[in-house]
C-alpha cells in the first residue's frame, strides 16, 4: 500500500488486521515506523459506499476475486 502527503511518499507494510469494539485495526509498518490505523464501522460503510458506487471499481474487484480463487486452486 502505498500513502502520498505533503511530507512525502511512504510504503505501507500491512502486517495484522484485529477486530476491536471500536472497529478494525491495522497494524504495520509506514517506513521505518511502526504504524496502526482503526477503521470504525461508519469509515468502512463510507469506503463500501464509494467503491460500490464507481462503476471501474466493480471489474477491478472481479479481478482480483477471480485471481485469488484462481491463486487459491493452484496451491
């Protein structure tokens, strides 16, 4: 994953996803630095909405649905 700011472009090493009761947590490394984000249920009801409302982003979740499965049937 990668973030892009003002203060520069940094790689997102996503390492662990926990379910909390404030929502879902990502733990990884930005950099050199530890990092962690907490998505709450509203932040992932407002991701889904703007995917699922983009029209380009339906065959890009088909892709990558259909590469998995496929990955998966190749192990």
């Amino acid at each position: 994953m990668k973030i892009e700011s003002a203060a520069g472009e940094f790689g997102f090493d996503l390492e662990k996803l926990d379910l909390k009761d404030d929502g879902i947590v990502l733990t990884g490394k930005m950099g050199v630095w530890e990092a962690e984000t907490t998505m709450t249920s509203a932040d992932l009801r407002k991701i889904l909405v703007m995917v699922l409302g983009k029209p380009g982003a339906w065959g890009y979740l088909f892709k990558l649905l259909m590469g998995a499965r496929k990955e998966a049937a190749g192990k």
